[in-house]
C-alpha cells in the first residue's frame, strides 16, 4: 500500500514537473534516491541552549485558602508579611494558549488563578477541567464578558449564575472570587454580588496592558517592573503574546525571590501584616 502510494506520488510530481512548458530538455528525474529511505546522522555534539542555570521553581508550600468573608468586598492587593503575589489570567479557556500557558506553569511548579469567561467554559470544558487538575483556581469572569456597570441587577444575577454553573458542569468546581469585565463594577453592584454570591471583587494592582499587544518584552518587562509583596497580576491567556511572554516574566518573578499563590490564599493572609491602603486601577479589558 506504502509503495503504491511512493510510486503515484512521483508519477504526479514527473507530471507537475513536466507540464513547466520549457522547450528544452528535461533531466531525467532520480526515482530511485526519491524512493530511497531518508538516512540521518544524529548531530551528539548538540544542545537545546539551557537557561542560565537550572529553571527556577516555586517553592512548595501548604497554605490555607479560606479567606475571610468579612476581609473586604473589593482588592486589588493584598497587605502580606512575605513576597507572595497572585497572577490571574482572563478571558479564557482558550484552547491554545491556556494550555501552553499551562505546561509553563506546571514547569514552575506556579499555581494561578483563571477569571474565565463563563461561554468560553462552556465551549472548552476540557480545557478547565486541566486547570483544576492541575490545582490552579477558577474564579468568575461573567458569562458574556459584558460592562456590569451598564447592566441591571437580574442581568449581572444571570451572567453570575450561568458561569457558576458552566464551571460547576465543566470541572465540579465552584468560583470562589470575581472579576467583573474591565474592571467595572458600581460600588452598590459590589454589595449586593459580595452579600448574595460570597464572591469578593478582585482587581489587580500591575497591569501590563497586554491587551493593547505591546510585544512580549514589553509585557515581561512592565510585570518585572511593577510587582511587590502582595501584588494582583493582571494578565490574559486569550492573547498568545501574553503566553510567549509568560516563561522570562515568571522566572523573573522567581529570580526575585517571588511566591506564587492563588487569590484565594493571598486573600487568606489578609491580617497577617499592617495595613497598606488598596489602590484603584483604571478600568481596562
Ligand atoms: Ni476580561
């Protein structure tokens, strides 16, 4: 079956190489070396490049995630005794990217949390059920990803529910935090979500705009630049410039001595240092 499909493949390729319309004439092709077995030397003497020294890992650790409820209703970082911080990813699943991102942060021994898009849930379970596999959190992006702060209270009700349950079915897990879409939120709508739901309303102190696509550099650098102790990172696994950016910005991040927990369990350390007074972002995707 194999030969037969060799010896068609080079009668259409004498065919296609025969019809070029030249007058002249043609060499006579080498059937036998097409044919022939490909041989290949194994190259001993190279070398994937390896990082400068080892891949830096996030440490184990064992840490309590259960926060509050009477924390606060709004972060967008979280006072902490050590260099902890939270990276969140937005926007997803996304079936390429998120699982690329994924391989980078097993590789790190990182835990991440995922605001996702509840319809995005819904047309790649397979994608969250991997996320939680792999012991990152899930918090609530909406389901449409549309501005809160425009909507009435049984709209942003049915965006919440529906995405609850689109992870529920998905992975058998529950959203424990929200985002809300591009950071808009009335304070009243805060309230009300805080007090029904249970969700807190997480922000993020570093944003490096990597939805305006800068590069990935840029994104790397802006990251490494703007994180402290306590830090939300804003950052979105739709856009696969943010994943090419992902493995220097996280073994930055490592190189500084930075730990990576999720916004569950650097909200559970709320308390355990003074008070530094949250900042508000500017809404942005
Ligand atoms: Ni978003």
């Amino acid at each position: 079956m194999k030969r037969l499909f060799i010896a068609l493949g080079l009668v259409l390729l004498s065919a296609s190489l025969g019809s070029c319309g030249s007058d002249k004439p043609k060499p006579l092709m080498p059937v036998a070396h097409a044919a022939a077995p490909l041989k290949t030397t194994n190259n001993k003497s190279y070398r994937t490049p390896a990082l400068n020294g080892p891949m830096p890992r996030n440490p184990d650790m064992t840490l309590r995630a259960d926060f509050s409820k009477g924390a606060g209703i709004s972060f967008s970082r979280v006072p902490v005794a050590d260099k902890y911080i939270a990276i969140t990813f937005d926007d997803g699943p996304q079936p390429q990217n998120t699982p690329r991102l994924l391989d980078m942060l097993r590789a790190r021994n990182i835990k991440a949390t995922f605001y996702m898009v509840g319809s995005n849930v819904d047309l790649y379970p397979q994608v969250v059920r991997r996320v939680v596999a792999e012991g990152h959190e899930i918090g609530s992006h909406s389901y449409s990803h549309r501005l809160f702060s425009k909507l009435g209270d049984s709209e942003v009700r049915d965006e919440l529910t529906r995405t609850r349950d689109a992870i529920g079915r998905a992975a058998g897990v529950q959203p424990r935090t929200l985002r809300p879409p591009y950071g808009g939120m009335l304070q009243r709508q805060r309230e009300w979500v805080n007090a029904e739901f249970g969700y807190p309303i997480i922000l993020w102190s570093v944003d490096p705009l990597d939805w305006k696509r800068p590069g990935a550099a840029a994104v790397s650098s802006r990251i490494l630049a703007g994180t402290t102790a306590g830090s939300i990172i804003l950052a979105h696994d739709l856009h696969a410039q943010t994943v090419d950016a992902m493995p220097a910005t996280l073994d930055g991040l490592l190189r500084r001595g930075f730990k990576f927990v999720t916004v569950s369990q650097l909200l559970a350390m709320k308390g355990e240092a003074p008070n530094v007074p949250a900042t508000e972002p500017a809404p942005a995707p």
